[in-house]
C-alpha cells in the first residue's frame, strides 16, 4: 500500500520536472524489483512527457521508445 501511494506520487513529480527525479530514481533503487518497477514508470512518463518533444524532432512515437530504451 506505501509502495503504491508513494509510486503515485512519483508519477505526479515526474510528469511535472522529469529531469531531477531521473537523478534520484538511481538513489532509490535498493533491490532488482525497484530497478524494474523503477524502469517501467520511468518508461512510461517519460513516453507521456517527452513524446510531444521527440514527435517534433521527426521521429514520432517509434523513436520515442527506442530513444527512451536506449537511455535506460
């Protein structure tokens, strides 16, 4: 239950300042499970914040999850 509330706000933080929680997110990571879960969200908004940002670079939505694995 505290992982969740505290996985939801780190959503909301991340989609409002991506670059500053990426820094911390290495911080956090205590086990193998927080990496995945930990990758899976990171994953997630970063496709929601930064895909308007890569659309307009010409890749679309594609590049956008490529460039978004090749960073983790």
């Amino acid at each position: 239950m505290i992982r969740a509330a505290r996985d939801r706000n780190v959503f909301e933080a991340t989609s409002r300042r991506l670059r500053p929680f990426h820094r911390r997110r290495t911080v956090l990571l205590k086990t193998e499970r927080d990496r995945v879960e930990c990758s899976v969200s990171s994953f997630l908004s970063s496709a929601v914040v930064a895909s308007p940002l890569i659309s307009s670079g010409g890749g679309g939505g594609g590049s956008g999850h490529t460039n978004v694995n090749v960073l983790d």
